[in-house]
C-alpha cells in the first residue's frame, strides 16, 4: 500500500474539511452563539493536521525512497548481509530433518 498517497489525500480531505467547518463557525458567531468558537477550534485543528499531513508530497516520498535504495552505502550493506545470510544457509540445513553420513546415506532422524 502506498502510504504517501493516503496521507496526503487525507491531509487534502482534512483541508477540506477545515473550509467547510469555516461556515457554521461564522454563522455561529455572527448570531453570537458558543457553538461558533467550537466550529472554529475544530477548523484551526484540522486545517493544521491538513497542512501537517501535506508537507511531503507523495512524489517526492517515491524519489526519496528510490534514491534511498540506491545509494552506494546502502547497496553495499544489502551486499554484505545477503552474502552473510547466503553463507549461514550453506553452512547447515536448517529445514532439514534428516542427516548425511560419511558413506553419503541419508538416514531419518
């Protein structure tokens, strides 16, 4: 699942959000209500996660990744634990339930 893609549609949506909670707040206040401060505490919230959620656009998330996974000091760290992790494979059978004798006969444990 591309997780840059749903965060930054949900900072979008809550953006949108926030706009919208603009108009009972003004309502609310223009008729001197209380419920109109509450409208517009919830809008300042999620227009605030909305931009919070929107820094990062998920295009440049792709590119950081990439060029994350293909920096030099990286591939030579994936190298040295595939070569570690390819000889701790051969050195014994971990899966294996059986042993090879010296007369190369294979007995069942």
């Amino acid at each position: 699942m591309h997780y840059a893609i749903v965060r930054y549609i949900e900072g979008m949506v809550l953006k949108l959000e926030a706009v919208l909670l603009l108009l009972p707040a003004l309502t609310g206040l223009l008729y001197q209500e209380r419920e109109g401060i509450s409208f517009l505490i919830m809008a300042v919230v999620c227009l605030g996660l909305g931009f919070l959620l929107t820094l990062k656009k998920p295009l440049e998330a792709l590119i950081d990744s990439v060029i994350y996974r293909y920096e030099p000091h990286n591939i030579a760290e994936r190298e040295w634990f595939s070569d570690h992790l390819y000889e701790l494979m051969n050195s014994h059978d971990l899966d294996a339930d059986y042993e090879i004798e010296e007369e190369q006969s294979i007995t069942m444990q």
